[in-house]
C-alpha cells in the first residue's frame, strides 16, 4: 500500500482479498495498492475460442477471472491494460491502444479506457486478429478486429461501415457518444459449449460473435449510453440498461421505415395477450438469479414504447438525453429514471411504471395502449 508492503493479507469467502496495511490509514484518506497474482483463469469468464484464440468477458461475473476486482457495477475505475503475447497474435483491450512493444519473440500490447468501467465491461481478446482501423466524423477512433475464422466478405465489411452511421443515429436519440474510441471485437464461438455471452457491450468496443450485423450493432452500441457511461447501482437496475438497448433495435427499424404502433407493438401485446408468462417477471428487480431475465428484452422494450406514447416524443427522447448527461461515467437506478421521466414529462407516471416494471401480470388498458397508441389497428378500443 502506497508503495509499502502491507503487513498481512488473507482471502475471504470466494471474492474478497482482506489486506492488513503496515500503517494506519487515516479515516478519508486515499491510498493505492498494488496487488501482484499469478494462476490459472477461471473459465466463467476466460474462454478459449474454436480459432485458438482466449477472450476474457462476461456477465454479470467475469472480471475475476483474470484480475484481482470487487466486481460490482457500481465500484467504476479506469483501466489501462499491457498484454505480452508470442509474435503473431495481437491483444485486443477497451479504449485506446498505447505503445506496442516487441522483444525476445513476444510482444506486449497496451490499452488504456480513460473513463470509469465497470469491471464487467473489461475485456482482452487474444488472437490473430486481422485490425481495421478509421475514424468517426470528428476524429474518434474506430478499431474493427476480426478473428482468423471470421470471413471478412462484402457482408462483414457493409456491416463495418455501418458503424459510423449506427453510432450517429444513437447519438441522436441518447446524446453525444460518450467514449474516446469505437469499434468492435468478432471472434469465434467459445470452444466449452453453451457458456459466454455471444455478445457483450464491452466498453468502447462490444465484443461479437462470428458476424457483424446492424442489429447486434445497434444494441451493444446503445449500451454504451446505457449501462456503460451510465451504469447500474446494483443488478436490480438491469432495466435501465437491457430495456432501453433492446427498444434501440425498434428505434432503428423505426429509422429505416417500420410503423411501430403496428409492426411491433400492437403485434406483440396481442400475440402474448392471454399468455401470463409473458408477464409475470418484474422489470425493476426481477430477481436472484434472474438480473438479466428475458423479459428485460421483450415485455421491457414495449414498455419504453408504452412510455414514450405516454408522454409523448419530446419528453420521451428529452428523458433519454437527460439521463446521459446527468449520470454521465457515474451510476443511477431505475426508480431515479421513473423520477426523472415523471419531472421531464410533467405527468404522474406512478401508475405506469406500477404496471409496467412492478407488475407481474398484462398491463391494464390504460398503460396498455396509452395516447396513439389507442388508435392501433389491432387496439381493443378500435376492434
């Protein structure tokens, strides 16, 4: 600590490291410490690609696979990372690259993300990587790694371009995009069958699986707003993050023609109407076990829908931005989004949110078809 070896220190539990300094430490003090580990990573969250190649990510747990960390969402820090690989693979790291150092037949990689990440958002990928590099509008650098098994044909690369567009589109709706650099990893599947998320909103540069393609884009990159930049208070807040990212893939549908009163949500509320399934997991603290629940995704981004016809456009987007702005590299829960989008829109939302992301069963019809949204060819109110 501080440069000092710490007099004793012992492991606790299966996360924690208790450290005993030589001196104390004065009440409000800031101190540093300097842990040194060596072992082999945990597979929850290191996995071994089909190319060869290792990738550390995961959620909620996987930070502790690979480095000492209280891997809570809400403790944020920035993060600099050297990785000293055999010559020929490359290490793929958040944020920007530093210098790339080579000797003895290794080389060492270095990555700095200079805004607070939560430690689930790290990540190194290790591979052969193939690295396209270019640049946002205003200079932001965009970083593209593809995997030896990932074919980059004309698909992968109009996906590639896409990205600026995806990113400015977002910014319109979220506000301005909240990292220095950009980018994405495309590795292979993990070898150990069925564990590691395909994708994941690795900060400043999502990790995917395989392919790129607009809508895995559109909502690892929404995280970058919500859940990266602003990030949750503990995993109760899965909503503020999955909720929104997965109504991000409505908004670009909406931004490339669809009708979503009809195609989307209309559709979907009567096509589960009589399924009590589909209701039954709260939004807002949906569980242990369940933080990352499927009905984040589907009954969540028809409730950003509901919302946003409830309050209308301006307040709906104007909530968004807000949100960004306020809580920018910080942290912020549900129920201060409910306040904010309740003080935003001028209007008693306490009923909505009630049904939407308390509830467990269909919203009732006022919630249910709010404002247009009433009008909707499939609509009880309209036959």
């Amino acid at each position: 600590m501080n440069g000092t070896p710490a007099r004793s220190f012992s492991r606790s539990g299966a996360h924690k490291l208790d450290i005993e300094p030589a001196r104390r430490v004065a009440g409000g003090a800031t101190f540093a410490v300097r842990v040194v580990y060596a072992g082999k990573p945990d597979p929850e969250g290191w996995h071994q690609l089909v190319s060869g190649g290792v990738n550390a990510m995961g959620e909620p747990h996987a930070a502790t696979s690979w480095f000492p960390s209280n891997d809570h969402p809400s403790d944020k820090a920035t993060f600099s990372l050297a990785a000293t690989v055999p010559d020929g693979w490359t290490a793929i790291g958040n944020g920007r690259p530093g210098p790339t150092t080579s000797a003895g037949g290794s080389t060492t990689f270095r990555w700095r993300e200079d805004k607070p990440m939560a430690t689930y958002l790290s990540t190194v990928a290790i591979d052969k990587f193939t690295v396209h590099r270019s640049e946002l509008p205003d200079g932001t650098p965009v970083i593209t790694a593809y995997g030896p098994d990932v074919p980059i044909d004309e698909t992968a690369k109009a996906a590639e371009a896409q990205q600026p567009e995806i990113l400015a589109f977002l910014a319109s709706k979220f506000g301005p995009y909240p990292f220095s650099s950009a980018g994405a990893i495309v590795r292979s599947w993990p070898k150990e069958s069925g564990t590691g998320a395909p994708d994941l909103e690795t900060q400043s540069r999502p990790t995917y699986t395989n392919y790129l393609w607009d809508a895995a884009m559109v909502h690892e990159n929404a995280h970058q707003w919500f859940g990266d930049s602003v990030s949750f208070t503990d995993w109760r807040d899965g909503c503020i993050a999955e909720c929104v990212a997965q109504y991000a893939n409505q908004l670009w549908e909406e931004h490339k023609g669809s009708n979503l009163d009809t195609t989307f949500y209309a559709t979907n509320i009567e096509e589960h109407r009589n399924d009590p399934a589909y209701w039954s997991t709260k939004l807002y603290d949906p569980g242990q076990g369940k933080e990352l629940a499927p009905a984040l995704y589907f009954k969540g981004s028809l409730m950003m829908h509901a919302l946003r016809r409830t309050v209308g456009d301006e307040a709906f987007f104007g909530t968004l931005k807000r949100w960004t702005a306020d809580h920018a590299y910080g942290n912020a829960s549900f129920p201060q989004f409910e306040a904010l989008a309740a003080k935003v829109s001028g209007k008693d939302l306490k009923g909505f949110f009630d049904a939407w992301a308390h509830g467990t069963t269909i919203p009732p019809k006022e919630y249910l078809y709010p404002g247009t949204l009433a009008d909707s060819p499939a609509s009880p109110s309209s036959g």
